[in-house]
C-alpha cells in the first residue's frame, strides 16, 4: 500500500505596499547610543508602488542598531 499526503497549498508571498500612512519597522536596540529623529511614510519615491518607509538614525559608540519588521506570518 502506498500512501501520499495531500498536496501542500502555495502560499502568496508576503507584500507590505508601505501605502498607508503608519509606519511598520520598529526599533529593537543594539549596542550603540542613538536616536530616531526620522520615521515617517513618504508617497512618490517608492520602487515599486507609490509610498516607502524612511529612517534617518544617528548615534555614536557601539557597533549597531536593529530595526525589525513584522510580517504577519510564523
């Protein structure tokens, strides 16, 4: 007897448009001093689509800063 498990379903890849106006990354820390003076949604200077996410970080010591982005899937 052969038995085969049913076809695994495609998922869509995942697209964040950056379209509406609240921004989506997030900062997680790192090892250096800093700030986040800029983080805003900015329409008409995307790739792809219309609106993109802009961070302007400064800081001073350390080696890094992370950033992450959710993306609404495990």
């Amino acid at each position: 007897m052969f038995v085969t498990a049913p076809a695994a379903r495609a998922k869509t890849a995942w697209y964040e448009s950056f379209e509406n106006p609240q921004p989506s990354w997030q900062v997680e820390g790192g090892d250096a001093r800093f700030e986040v003076p800029v983080h805003d949604r900015v329409q008409g200077v995307a790739c792809t689509g219309e609106g993109c996410e802009r961070l302007r970080v400064s800081g001073s010591g350390g080696t890094h800063v992370y950033f992450r982005h959710d993306v609404g899937r495990p």
